[in-house]
C-alpha cells in the first residue's frame, strides 16, 4: 500500500492511502484540519421561522452555515419517483426563493455562512443567475456558497423548457458560462446549450475567482461533475449509508486520477442524523462539513433542535 500526502489549498491535509484490493475499491483517508464545519439546511415557507431569525439563531450558537433547497414549482403531474420515497411534503411547493431567503439571513448576521443546498441550475438563466450569485456574495461580504445540482423532477424541469435527458450537459454548459461572466471582463461562451457573444456583467463576486460551486449529487455520476467543473462535493448521508463510507476514499481517488487535488474538493454530508459516533466517523474520514435538516416549522420546534445540535457540537469539541 502507497501512502499519498496532499497539501490542501486551506491549510487542511489528506493522506490518501491507495491500495490493491480485489474489489478495486480505494481505501479510507484520512484529514486534519481545523475541525468539521456544523450548518443547517431548511425549506423556508410563509409559515415556517423566518431566515433572518433562524440566522441570527444559529450564528449565537457557533454555526458555520445555513442552506436552502430550491423548487420553483412542483407539478401536479409526476413522471420522477420521490428520491427518499414517499410522498412529497408541503414545504416542496411551498419553499421561497433560495436567494431572498439567504439575503434576509446575511443581512442580520456577520459570520454565517450561506449556501443554497441545492440551486437548479437546470431551471435558471445563466446570465441572471451569475449576477445574483454575484450580488449575493457582495451583499454578504464574501460568505455565499454556491450548492448546485441537476435535479430529479422530470415534470418540473421540462416545465422550464429543459430537456431531461440532457440536463447534465445543459448544467455543465451553464456553469462553465457562468465562470467567464465572473472571472472575466468581456466575456463570451460558445456551446451547445448557451451561446453568447462578448458582454459586460458586474458587480463581479468578492470570493475569488467566485463563490465554491459545491456539486450535490450521489455517486458516482454527480461525483465526477464535482471533479470535472466543482469546488467540492454533496452526497446525502443516507446515500452514504446505502453505499458505504468508502466512497468518501474513492471520490478522492477519483480526484488524484483527474489530476484534482482533494483539499481542493471537501465533502459536506446533507441530512446528517444526531448521533455523536456518526459525527465522530465523519471527522474521522476528513469530512469537511456536515449539514442536519431543520423542519419547515417556528421557532418553538426550530430552537431545541438547534439547542441539541450546539451540545454535539460541543462534544466534538467545536
């Protein structure tokens, strides 16, 4: 077995242990860095706590960051079983817009992060998206993180004129767009999907070169979108626990064969249970960021949730 040290980008260090096993998967790797980050995703409703509130909340109690899902819509049609199965609930129709949502909580907070968890990128313009991305990020001081994904509501994608089947190509195109409007003066970008000649856009984003493009999705398709055009990666915790832990070490791997670095691409784990041994493991592994769910509900259910998820915090010593 071969031993890897790989210097991160953020003063973090992987060892990647690569290793000859007979079912070809790669093996675990381990990180130190200043800790694991704690954040909370939440689909904010007309009835549910309302961001800057929940914002102000879990800055007093040491968060690193908060996330918003994104549906414009949910048609009464469904051609796409519900991923986590069932049915679906309320909050998925009845969720605001993920930017207004995050603009209300940066403006009454300093520190806290805020990332949408995940942006359609499939169902937005790239052109108005890029600039509120940009706006977004200026507003909050630098604090925006850029959750994206390609969706899996058939109905809801082609309701935006996107053709489900090649939804991946459109996202990747777009994102590749979105990167020259933010990083160059004149930009101009030629493909597929998205075609436009030279142009200005400003405000251009305080983050350089722009906000991290985190990539949710499982494995191992959305992984690979992460390494091709990402600055990290979003699995579900309970993808994880279908899969296995060890895909964490083969998404690594994977990076290394790309010719990424992996300090360049930290985890965040969605959906995130409260149990200590599965925080403990997830640091373990180099996780760089957990993410538990908050129900779409007010304060008095909100802040106990958010008081237990402080005392794990504690535990692990954050």
């Amino acid at each position: 077995m071969a031993v890897q040290e790989v210097n991160p980008l953020a003063g973090a260090w992987f060892r990647v242990a690569v290793c000859n096993r007979n079912d070809g998967r790669a093996c675990i790797i381990s990180r130190g860095d200043k800790g694991m980050k704690i954040g909370a995703v939440m689909f904010f409703t007309a009835d549910s706590m309302r961001p800057a509130a929940l914002g102000r909340a879990m800055e007093e109690r040491g968060f690193e960051s908060l996330w918003v899902p994104e549906h414009t819509h949910i048609p009464s049609s469904r051609k796409s079983a519900y991923p986590a199965g069932g049915g679906l609930v309320r909050a998925y129709y009845e969720i605001m817009d993920p930017f207004l949502a995050l603009n209300a909580a940066a403006t009454a907070t300093t520190t806290l992060k805020i990332g949408t968890g995940i942006c359609l990128v499939i169902q937005r313009d790239p052109i108005v998206t890029a600039k509120m991305v940009s706006s977004i990020d200026q507003l909050s001081d630098g604090r925006f993180l850029f959750g994206v994904g390609n969706g899996w509501n058939q109905d809801e994608i082609e309701n935006h004129g996107t053709e489900f089947k090649t939804r991946h190509k459109l996202a990747r195109e777009r994102i590749e767009a979105m990167k020259k409007i933010w990083m160059e003066e004149e930009p101009e970008y030629h493909g597929e999907f998205v075609n436009f000649d030279k142009m200005k856009q400003w405000p251009k984003p305080i983050q350089k070169p722009h906000p991290p493009i985190i990539v949710g999705g499982g494995f191992p398709h959305a992984a690979r979108r992460a390494i091709r055009y990402g600055d990290g990666w979003i699995p579900r915790d309970d993808w994880l626990e279908r899969d296995g832990m060890g895909i964490i070490a083969e998404f690594r791997k994977m990076a290394i064969d790309a010719g990424r670095d992996p300090a360049s691409l930290p985890v965040s784990i969605f959906r995130v249970p409260d149990k200590i041994d599965r925080l403990r493991l997830c640091e373990d592994i180099g996780i760089d960021r957990v993410v538990f769910s908050l129900p779409a509900e007010k304060e008095e259910k909100i802040l106990p949730i958010l008081d237990r998820w402080a005392e794990l915090k504690q535990q692990m010593g954050g």
